[in-house]
C-alpha cells in the first residue's frame, strides 16, 4: 500500500500539467535502504581476532569471537551502542574490555573500509530504481559523515543496485562530530531546491517527524528495523514497514 501510493503520487505529479516543480523522495541509508548489522558483526569479529586485544582480554576477545563466528548472527542491539552490544548480547561485563574495545568498534565501523559491504533491505533497491526510472529524484540523506564514510558508501550503494547519478543527490555529514539531527534538519531546508518532496524514509522516528514538519504533505514511511534510544513515536499518518518487498495483488 505505502509503495505504491508513494509510486502513484510520483506519476501524477511528473504527468500533471499543474506541476512545475519534479518529485523528490528522501530516504535515509543504514537500517532504512542498507542493513549495517552484518558490518557490525565484522568489526566486532575483526577486534576478537586482533593480536593485542586477545593477549589483553583472552576471555573476552574468545566469548566475542565465538559470537560473531556464528552463521548467519547479527546483533539486536543499536549499531552504535557497542557497550550495549557486548555487554548485553556477548555477555561480557569486563570494564576495562568495553572501555578500550568501544572507541575502536566506533572507529572501525564508521569507516569506509567496513560500511563498502553493506547489504541491501529486501526490496530497497528494486524499488529505489523504480521511482528512478519513472523521474523522480532520490536524495539520500544520511548521518554517515563524508570524510571517513562516502567512498563506501557509494561503494555500497552502487554494488546493491541503487542508482547513482546526476538524477540522484548524496548528503552527507561534512564532519564527524555534527550531530544527526543538526544535520539532517538543515539539510532539509536545502532539498526544498530540488523539487516537491512526495516521500520521505527513515527508521529514526525523531528524523521522520522533523521531514514531515519540513514536507506535511509527504508520504512518511517509517522502517521499523532497528533504532537509537529516541522515545518519539513516528507520526500517526506514518507507514509502518519492514522492508520494501511489494505486496502481490
């Protein structure tokens, strides 16, 4: 139902005679259009088998790698939480382990090294492609930061099938330490340039709810992946998805 509303209302607009402005749809990036779970599990994997880090903590660099060795793991907890991640799913309650282990997961898990082999959310690219194809512009919108980030990301974009080109525009934080929401709030205001925004998507409920104040009269589908901490609930005229596998008739 969201899917196809979203791909009726960009035809209407790009047929109507009325509309002057072309159709923009926003979709944020990890756990809204790419999983980050399975990069996760790699950095995680990656600091288990690391020489100083196994002569440091043998018990918990072992218990974490015969975690993430398991076929087909992924963490439950929020990516960015590698505290939460370690302590709560791996069992570990080592101070000392999740004081110097974090800041390197963070490290390593923001980058492009890692984040180039993101996997798709089922049906994300097909979909994406479709409303390409049919004249919309994409924006990606994304709190990944470009100095460490864009080489893989576009890496990872392109490899999952989602378009990249000149109908299509990549924001991105300029810096690490800006956060999300600063971000994406400004960067809001520049894609009113681009045309009419008839969608936006995003797993984060807060970032949802500032597009819909930027676009009331957007589509809103929310990604009901996984989230950060934030207690707002999406906006009541939200769709709810999984993934963007269509619904056969």
């Amino acid at each position: 139902m969201l899917l196809d509303a979203v791909l009726t209302k960009s035809r209407t607009f790009l047929t109507s005679d009325k509309q002057q402005r072309p159709p923009v749809a926003v979709f944020d990036l990890d756990e809204t259009l790419l999983d980050s779970r399975a990069r996760a599990v790699r950095v995680m994997r990656d600091l288990a088998q690391n020489t100083e880090i196994q002569c440091r903590f043998l018990y918990e660099s072992g218990r974490l790698l015969e975690l993430t060795s398991r076929t087909n793991f992924r963490f439950q907890s929020f990516v960015l939480c590698p505290e939460r991640m370690i302590r709560d799913e791996a069992g570990i309650n080592s101070a000392p382990f999740l004081e110097y282990a974090s800041p390197l997961y963070l490290q390593n898990y923001l980058s492009s090294r890692y984040c180039c082999d993101d996997d798709a959310i089922e049906g994300a690219p097909e979909f994406v492609r479709e409303l390409h194809a049919r004249g919309t512009t994409i924006v990606y919108l994304t709190g990944r930061n470009a100095p460490n980030m864009e080489t893989g990301t576009r890496s990872a974009l392109l490899s999952n099938g989602f378009p990249l080109d000149s109908q299509t525009v990549l924001l991105m934080k300029p810096a690490p330490e800006i956060p999300d929401s600063s971000f994406k709030g400004s960067a809001l205001d520049k894609i009113r340039d681009l045309g009419e925004a008839i969608a936006a998507f995003d797993n984060e409920s807060n970032h949802l709810n500032t597009a819909h104040k930027h676009f009331p009269c957007a589509i809103l589908g929310f990604v009901d992946t996984i989230h950060s901490d934030d207690s707002s609930t999406p906006d009541p005229s939200a769709f709810w998805i999984k993934n963007f596998l269509r619904r056969k008739s």
